[in-house]
C-alpha cells in the first residue's frame, strides 16, 4: 500500500484530497446515516475542487470511504463515459490512486448521478449517489426549520396530498424521477433524482446506499437489507416505466431506456442508458434492430 | 452525431482544457500579465475575491483571478477550494477595529466627529468619465498622494464611542463568556441563526446578492431607512497566543473595511429607547459590500426583535441560504449537466398525457357531431 504515490510529488494535498479529520467527520456522519435509515444528517461540507452541484456530495461520501484497494466506477446517467462521470473518475484515479472499472460487479464503490445500475448489486458493495436537494418535502415546503419539524414528528400529510393532487389534475401520479420512498416505515426520502424505474432496486438491497448532498450539507443513507416503499394509493399502485420499444443495440427488454434524436424528421433510436449492461449484453451475442451502429461503438472510438 | 459528442470523454475534456488554456493567454505577441501586477492594479478585484473566497492572501488571490481570466466568481471558487485544504493551527485573538490604521473614515450622522472626516481614496465624488490617457498606455506617472499636514488621531475613536456617554445607540459590547463564535466552513447551516452565524455567512457572500437585498430593504420590500454611521477602512493587528508562550504576539495585519449602520428611527419597547446597529466587517476595501451587510443586520435583528418577516431581507433563511455565490453559482450551472435520464421519465408521462388529452377531444367531438346542436334546433 502506497497512498503517497499518486498525491506526494505535484500537490500537497492528502490521500483522497480531503485531510483525515475531515473524512473522519464525513465516517461518523455516515454512520449515523446508516443507524438511522433515512433520515438526513447534517454534515461540515466542504468546498470541492468540482462545482457545488456536480456531484461534491457523492465526491466527498466517496473520499471519506475509498482506500488503495478499492475499485471505483462512476456513471452519470447511467452511462461510465458522460463527462462528468469521466472527470470524477479521473478526480479518484489522481488523489487516491485506486483502481477503476465500467464493470458494476467489479465494483466496491460505485459513484452515480440519476441511475442506479441495472445489475443487482451484491454485498459488499456501496452505492454512493450524488444528490441536489435531499429535503424530498422542499418543493411542498421552501423553509427547513420547517421540513426538520415535519420529519422529527413524522407528519407526512403533505407529501400524500401533493400525489392526490396529481392523481386529481393528471388522473395519475406523475413523478417521473425523485419519486418519494418510505425508508424503514420512518422516514420519508427522496432516492436523489433517480428515475422510478430504479425506486425497487433501493429496497431489500445487499449493498449500502449512500446519498451525499454537498451543497445542502446533508448525507442520508439506506443500509442492507431495509424496507423502501414507494408511495402510492390503493387505487393508484406505484408503477415503474415501461417502453413499447426495446434497446435498439442490445434488444434488452428490461432496462431503462435513453431516446436518441437521430434527425429531426422526428426519427429515434432507444438505447440502454446503463452503457456497461449494453456492452456485456452485445458481448454475450444479443442484438437489437439496429445492432452495429455507430452509437454502439462510440465508447470505443473515445478510447 | 450531437449524441456522441455528449459521449466525448476523456479526450474530449482534454482538448477543451487545452483549448481554454490558449484562451486564457489571448494574444501570444501582447505580453502576458504577471500576478504581480494584477495584485497592485487590480486590487479591488484581489480585495473581493478574498472577501468572498475567505481568505486573505494578495498573492494567491492574483493567481485565481489570472488563472480565472478575470472571471472573479471563479476566482472565489478557486480560492475556497484551496482554502477548505488548509490546516488550522489556532484562532486569533479578536480583532480590535478600535485600533485600525485607517486610511479613509467617514460618518453621515454626524457633520463632524472625533478623528475627523477622511476622505481616503476614493471613487466618491469623482467623476466617471473614461480617462484615455490610461488608454494610452498609461500616460504621464501620476503625482504622488500628498501627506497631511497634521498626523491623523490615532486611535481613531470609533461611532460607538460617540455615543456611548449617552447610551443613544445599542452597544455591541463582548461577551466573554459567550461559547466559540458559529463556524459555517466546519458545520452546516443551522437556524435559528445566532449573530456570529449571520454575520460569517454575510462577510462571505456574494457582493452583488447582498447589495440587493439591502437595496430591497431600502425600496420598500422591508422598512429600511438606515444611515451609515461610521464607515472606516484601513490595516488593523492580527494578534495570536502561541501556546508556547502563552501572550500574544502581532502575527501580521489584515486590510478591513468596517461599517456601522444605524436604524433610521428609536427603537424601544420596554427599554429606553435608542438607535439600533448593524455591522458590516470584510476583507480587504469593500465599502458597498460592508454597508450591505450592515443593513441586512439590521433587518434580521428587526424580524428577530418580533418585526413581521414580511420582506426577503428579513428572512434568514432566505437570505442565509442564498448569499453564498459558490454554492449558487454551481447549483444553477449544474443544469449544464445531462439530465436526460430524468427527462426521458418525463417524455413517458407527458406523451401519455397528450395521448389521453388528445382522446377525450376526439370522443367529445363525436359526441358532438351525433347530437343535434342547440343552435341548430333554434334555428
């Protein structure tokens, strides 16, 4: 183990950027995030070396976590290769010298921003999600002395008729993304902006769910093995996406889909948004009606 | 393909990088400008970046403004970047403003006070039309400020003292024992705020957002009708007690502007009644941030003293969540990022939507159509 490699020679910044009192402050407030499922701690943020709002939350839950042996993997939309996803990567490759992959079962640490991966992941990993605003009551309520009440006595109400007024205006509940969970029968929580389509994959997980939010200075958690509820109506059960299309490289069925402006004579292609499952997908032999195009191979031309 | 440049990667960014270096440098046959002279001809600048940035060093904030090619909210970003690195081997003594040797000091309440009205440097008064002979590659070497003919008080008695024989306006007096003053660069924001807590987040905010909401305050949007009191700019001691020796001893001097501004009408209930206060201290010669921030302390203090929060300036929640430019600046920039994940989710719904909108249009119509018309049966 050799931490000093990657950060002694240029900067005199400590392994993993942050200095040890600082990622010590981040563990214990993890750890109280963990304890407490859902609920949104308070934490001493700091400033980043990236923009508050492109991912200092998840960078900082990441560099208080990540040590030589780890492997990162970073997505942004699902995808390893979108450019924010690339810099954070090469942010953990330069301060904490670690190994990186696209590969999610490859993965110990997994850094995303709105998706989680479409393969189920296992123990022993953590999933860490870069997360704008984590109050999931702020758009119903702007102040937080406010919304922090409304937590401590459990009094949701507000939240339930915010889904009626939608399901009155709409005839349905018409959250796309940042759809509203129930953690452990406590806490209400928003899955950072996340589409619902990944809302069951936080429930019963074996890995730990992270959520750090730099901006807001708050880290939340969901710990192995917890209950996450979707809110829904009796009458109007939650539901996740579905397409009538299926990914046009792999022909997935099953995964969430990007659609692909190819002119704009109103022409589309629909494609995996988690680019790793496409590519083991299309390794194994799978096809999808337009298999070979160029957009397939667009990640190997970057490299 | 637009979608394989979103997919640009890592060669992308390095190109942009590249790209926006060659940028920075403009012209390569105009020489390029040295910190140096961006620390002495653009001191304003380097005195906001600090402000903002929350820390004070000339140097450094020179480098951030090049580096940002005069971008100074980048500047500010870089330096708190930098800032949030650095180890903390202690706290100073409090500073004692009383002390300052300044530079320039001036109050409008009153036509003359202890120490005198100094005028200072500045761009009061002057009259803002273009001076080409700096155009013109600066022209003649500017005379030399004249000295005064007497030696200025010192030290110069501030606005408190002025009134403090007759208890007329409230005093800011320390607390010795109150606990260590809030700090937001180690814990998050907490409401209710105290003072400290206020007043930390005002000094680092963005110049331009409080200068608004004090100017709001003015305009209506509050009761507002303050007068500046004292306004005083100038180098004041950093004092510090190593632990080894146990006394303090001048570490340094730090270039501070201070602003007292006072409520514009008597303040009472069941004390006697007197003036009210608001602080404003910054980093560095910032007199239109310093007086902003002295008239949004007063606002919060009024909503605190039970005034209706019925303006912006006197929520501090909106005012402390909304100040700082880096947090700001990122949150609304981030909406460069992809999104597409969550708009995708969107589309979903709001094709459905339009299909179903687009349904019920076409049963209403049919129904129309089979039914005779009201109009028609009148006619």
């Amino acid at each position: 183990m050799n931490p000093q490699k990657s950060n002694q020679p240029a900067q005199q910044y400590s392994y993993a950027y942050l200095d040890e009192q600082t990622k010590r402050m981040i563990r214990r407030s993890i750890l109280k995030a963990l304890a407490i499922p859902g609920y949104q701690v308070p934490f001493g943020s700091r400033e980043m070396p990236v923009p508050y709002g492109w991912g200092t939350g998840g960078i900082q839950v990441t560099a208080a976590l990540i040590g030589p042996d780890d492997v990162f993997k970073c997505i942004d939309q699902g995808a390893d290769d979108t450019t924010n996803a690339v810099s954070i990567r090469q942010f953990f490759a330069k301060v904490a010298d670690v190994a990186t992959t696209e590969d999610t079962s490859e993965a110990t640490i997994i850094q995303s921003r709105h998706r989680i991966p479409e393969k189920t992941l296992k123990q022993g990993q953590i999933m860490v999600m870069q997360v704008p605003q984590p109050e999931p009551l702020r758009t119903m309520e702007a102040r937080e002395t406010e919304t922090r009440a409304m937590h401590a006595y459990e009094e949701y109400g507000v939240q339930y008729v915010s889904l009626y007024q939608s399901v009155a205006a709409h005839g349905r509940i018409t959250i796309g993304a940042t759809y509203p969970v129930m953690v452990n029968e406590r806490y209400l929580m928003g899955p950072s902006p996340i589409p619902k389509f990944d809302n069951p994959k936080i429930n019963q997980s074996e890995a730990i769910m992270l959520f750090g939010a730099g901006r807001e200075k708050r880290i939340y958690a969901v710990p192995p093995h917890t209950d996450v509820r979707s809110l829904d109506f009796e009458d109007y059960p939650f539901e996740v996406q579905t397409w009538d299309e299926i990914c046009a490289l792999c022909g997935s069925e099953d995964s969430y889909l990007d659609e692909v402006v190819l002119d704009d004579q109103g022409n589309r292609m629909f494609v995996c948004s988690d680019t790793h499952h496409c590519s083991v997908r299309r390794d194994a032999g799978h096809a999808g009606p337009l298999a070979g195009h160029a957009l397939g191979s667009a990640k190997e031309a970057a490299e | 393909m637009a979608y394989v440049a979103v997919k640009g990667g890592e060669a992308a960014i390095a190109n942009a990088h590249r790209w926006l270096a060659e940028e920075r440098r403009g012209d390569p046959s105009v020489p390029e400008l040295d910190v140096t002279q961006i620390r002495e001809q653009l001191s304003l600048a380097i005195d906001r970046v600090m402000c903002e940035g929350s820390c004070y060093d000339r140097d450094l904030a020179a480098l951030a403004i090049k580096q940002a090619r005069g971008d100074i909210q980048e500047a500010v970003f870089m330096i708190r970047a930098y800032r949030t690195t650095l180890p903390r081997f202690g706290a100073s003594e409090p500073l004692n403003t009383v002390e300052m040797r300044a530079v320039r000091r001036v109050s409008a309440a009153f036509k003359d006070i202890p120490g005198g009205q100094v005028l200072g440097p500045t761009f009061d008064y002057t009259h803002r039309l273009l001076d080409f002979t700096l155009a013109a590659n600066g022209g003649a070497e500017a005379p030399p400020a004249l000295e005064a003919e007497e030696p200025q008080q010192y030290p110069m008695p501030n606005i408190g003292s002025v009134f403090a024989h007759e208890d007329l306006l409230e005093s800011d007096a320390p607390t010795p024992d109150a606990p260590e003053p809030y700090d937001l660069t180690r814990q998050p924001m907490r409401f209710p705020a105290g003072r400290d807590q206020r007043l930390q987040a005002l000094a680092r905010g963005d110049e331009g957002f409080l200068l608004g909401l004090a100017y709001s305050g003015m305009r209506g949007w509050g009761n507002a009708h303050p007068l500046c009191g004292e306004i005083r700019y100038g180098d004041v001691s950093v004092e510090f007690v190593p632990e080894e020796l146990g006394f303090p001893i001048e570490i340094g001097e730090l270039l501070l502007t201070e602003c007292v501004m006072i409520t514009g009408s008597a303040q009472g209930g069941n004390k006697a009644p007197q003036y009210g206060r608001g602080y404003g201290l910054v980093f560095g010669h910032c007199e239109r941030k310093s007086m902003s921030m002295a008239m949004i302390d007063i606002a919060l203090k009024a909503a605190d003293a039970g005034d209706a929060v019925n303006a912006p300036v006197k929520d501090e929640e909106f005012v402390l969540y909304h100040s700082d430019n880096v947090e700001a600046s990122g949150f609304v920039q981030h909406l460069k990022l992809p999104h597409y994940v969550d708009f995708q989710a969107g589309l979903l719904t709001i094709r459905k939507l339009r299909a179903e909108y687009f349904e019920r249009q076409r049963t209403a119509q049919e129904a129309q159509a089979a039914a005779p018309t009201a109009t028609e049966e009148l006619v």
